[in-house]
C-alpha cells in the first residue's frame, strides 16, 4: 500500500516500480509483475535486475519465449550476472535447445562454481544429450555442495543405471 500511495502521489521512480513488483512477485500476481517491470524499463531501461526478474514473471506466465530473451537483454546489460545465465539455460532447455542451455549453465557455474542447482541442472541437460560421463560429474558435484538434494541422488543413481553400473545406482 505505502508503494501504491507514492504512485498515486506522483512518485515515478524505477525503484518504486521494481519494489512494488518484488511483493507482487512474492505473492504470485505475475500479471501485476509485468506490467510494473515494464514501467520500471521505460523509466531505467539499461536494469539488468528488471529485465532477470521480468524473464522469471513471464517464464512463471508460460511465456517461455519473452523469458529467453529477458534474460538475454539483462547478460547484455551484466554479462557476469550468474543467475540470468543459469535462468535462460533452463528456459532453453525448456524449448529443447539444449547445447545452448550446457552453455548457459557452465557460464553461471564459471562465474558461480558453488551453484548446486546449476551442476544439477547441467547434468539434466547432459544426460538428456547422452552424455552420462558428463551427467554423473555434475550430478556428483552438485552432491558435494548441497548433499540434502533428493533429485540430485536420484537422477545421480539413474545416470549410473544407464551408464551400466548398477552398483553405483544402488549407492
């Protein structure tokens, strides 16, 4: 309400907009989001932050898309942004492009080599290419940095099923 009210009082500020769309984003109004986000761009159009967090509103709409290339617009603006790198590499994978996702994922992981999720997410991307070798190193890495992570042993176990090991599938 206390953003709503500086709006209503004539307070255009990028960071308003952004603000308020961060609590509407916490309470899954991802319409709202967007429309906010836009009107943040038009006020500070080079936000890296806006554009990432414009791409998660629009890939949470089903825009998988316009998410791809928010994340784009915001690496262009912070090509070290980890997070955008790792955001579009699930999204590519989503649309199937998955020798792009690897290269998304292994950017955020240069940048961010304790990044749990983005090891996982590069293994899901590798086993799904056939590369099991590749999968189980990355699934084994990220079990090293988080070793609490369900999915991570069970893709981790069914790597080692297809590579023929099954005794490692058991472990």
């Amino acid at each position: 309400s206390i953003y709503r009210r500086l709006i209503a009082n004539g307070e255009n500020t990028y960071t308003v907009y952004g603000n308020l769309a961060a609590i509407c984003g916490m309470q899954n109004r991802f319409e709202e989001v967007i429309e906010l986000l836009h009107k943040t761009l038009t006020l500070k159009p080079d936000y890296p932050e806006a554009h990432y967090n414009l791409g998660i509103a629009l890939k949470k709409k089903g825009d998988v898309k316009a998410a791809i290339a928010s994340y784009k617009n915001a690496l262009q603006l912070e090509p070290n942004y980890a997070e955008a790198h790792y955001s579009l590499g699930i999204a590519l994978h989503q649309q199937g492009d998955l020798d792009n996702a690897i290269n998304e994922f292994r950017a955020a992981l240069q940048l961010q080599e304790n990044y749990p999720e983005a090891h996982y997410n590069l293994g899901v991307s590798l086993k799904k290419q056939g590369d099991l070798t590749g999968a189980i190193a990355s699934y084994s890495a990220a079990l090293k940095l988080k070793p609490d992570y369900p999915k991570a042993h069970y893709n981790l176990g069914n790597a080692f099923q297809d590579a023929g090991d099954p005794i490692g599938a058991i472990s």
